[in-house]
C-alpha cells in the first residue's frame, strides 16, 4: 500500500491506497470538491511527520484526515509505510483503517 498526501483547501489529507492504483481525477474531485494536489516533497515532513517515502498513515497529526480507497478491499494485508522509507506495518485492511479511523472512499481508477 501507499500513502499520498494532499493538499485539500487549506488542510492535508492522507489517502491509503493499493500500491499500483492510480487516482482518478474525475472521482477525486467529485469526494473532495478540488483538484488532486500532492504536497511538494519539501512540505511532506513538517505537515505529515513523516518523510516523503515513508509517511504513515498510523499517529497522524491531529489535524491531518486519514483516508482508505477501495483498492486496498482486495487484499486480505497490505504494508503501508512505517514511518521511513525502508519500513512498513503488516495489516488487514479493514483493521488499517479501524486504528486510524480512516473513511473508506472510491477516488482512484
């Protein structure tokens, strides 16, 4: 799994999703009411806590929102990142987003 950060209006949101799912523009601004804009790599650390390459989705910052997309629904565990680059936490899917009360949403095609 992957963990992007975005941009939405003046907040960030964290979107879990299968590794090899793409964001569907069209559905991303339908659910959110913008345009997908990633953060700049320079601003992932300070507005997530974490590296870009390992932001986790587990211990966000209070006023961060956590997000899982449907693509995670056909594993049965996922590995999103750990917190670097070079770890990663073993998961169910549905347990994912039960820690880190995340909202299940469809946004990638």
């Amino acid at each position: 799994a992957k963990t992007l950060s975005f941009r939405v209006n003046d907040g960030v949101v964290l979107l879990v999703m299968a590794g090899t799912a793409r964001i569907d523009n069209k559905k991303y601004k339908q659910f959110f009411g913008v345009k997908a804009r990633m953060l700049p790599a320079e601003e992932v650390e300070a507005m997530t806590g974490y590296p870009p390459g390992g932001v986790c989705p587990f211990a966000a910052p209070a006023t961060v929102r956590v997000y899982c997309d449907r693509s995670l629904c056909s594993y049965s565990e996922v590995l999103p990142a750990g917190g670097s680059d070079n770890s990663g936490v073993r998961i169910a899917p549905q347990r994912l987003a039960g820690i880190t009360g995340a909202e299940w949403i469809d946004v990638t095609g």
